[in-house]
C-alpha cells in the first residue's frame, strides 16, 4: 500500500466517522431560536408553532426554553389538554426559567404555558419528532402540528424524496473507500 492510498484510506475512515456522528447526535434546540421566545405571540405567524413545523426534531434532541422564573412556566400536556388549553393536570410542569426536555420517543409533544390565559392567547407549542428510521428527507417539510392527527408518520409529498439511512452512508463509504484503494 502506497502513502498515497493510506492517506486517502484514513481520510475516508474519518469521513465516514464525521457522518455517523452528525446522523446520531442529539441536539439542544432552544424553543423558537431565540431566549425571549416563550411568550404571547403577536400573530399567528410569530407562532412558535410556525417555527416548529420549519424545525426537524428527532429522538433523543432536547427542547430549552428560556423565560422568567416566577413568572411563567413549561406544561407539558396531552392532545385534548393542548387542544382546551387545560393546565389543571398536565403530565410534566417546568417552572425553573431555564427548562430542558429531552424528547425520548417519536410522535407529538404538547406543551402550554401555565401562565393564566397565556395558552389561550397562543402561547403554546406542538412538536412532532420523527422516527428513528426516518432520519432525513430532502424536499417535505415537516408535518403541521394543527394538522396532526394520527401516529408519527413521516409526511409524504408528491415530490420526490429520499432517505438517508446508515445503511445508505455505509454503502456509499464502502464503495468510495473501495475506490480509493
């Protein structure tokens, strides 16, 4: 083997390394994109239900808000607690002013303020993390969480798409490291 090709092989091994890890590792993604972003909205589309349908979240990312201890609060609640505005028994509450949710499993998370009337005037977010399997898809934007109905399922489009998988990348590695040697 020349210095040539093994160079070009450990260059590759690397490569190969640096794109398992952006496939794999978690992210923590601050509510909104900005740490004054819970709060009432002006509009609908300063809704952080806006950002959220532009945002991919994927199991084991976690969510941070930033607010004003005291003075509001994280609930994380059901569909029907979301859909009424209902804080009287959500399933997790956050208070701290710096909150972190890891989201553990595919599907929709609810969450609503737990300020007094603040949900009803907006204040309220909806995240649909997708699958596992699904771990990228180029051209369908992520699904409305007004919309949402069912199980997490990747949307679908009438354009094409495609899907990246481990298996892909390995594939594609093993041929382009093949290539090289």
């Amino acid at each position: 083997m020349t210095m040539a090709s093994s160079s070009r092989a450990v260059s590759a091994s690397l490569l190969f390394f640096f794109l398992l890890l952006g496939f794999s590792a978690a992210k923590e993604l601050l509510v909104g994109g900005n740490i004054d972003a819970w709060k009432i909205p002006s509009s609908e589309l300063d809704s952080l239900n806006q950002w959220a349908e532009k945002s991919r979240f994927r199991v084991g990312d976690y969510l941070v808000w930033k607010y004003e201890s005291g003075k509001d609060s994280v609930l994380e609640v059901t569909r029907e607690e979301y859909g009424n505005c209902s804080t009287s028994n959500p399933i997790k509450e956050y208070s701290d002013g710096n909150t972190k949710v890891k989201l553990e499993r595919p599907g929709p998370f609810y969450f609503i303020s737990g300020a007094k009337g603040h949900c009803e005037k907006g204040q309220k977010l909806v995240v649909v993390v997708i699958s596992p399997r699904h771990t990228f898809r180029a051209t369908s934007p992520a699904p409305s969480p007004a919309e949402f109905e069912g199980p997490a399922v990747a949307p679908t489009s009438s354009a094409t798409t495609f899907q990246v998988g481990l298996v892909t990348v390995v594939g594609v590695l093993a041929m382009y490291v093949g290539f090289l040697v």
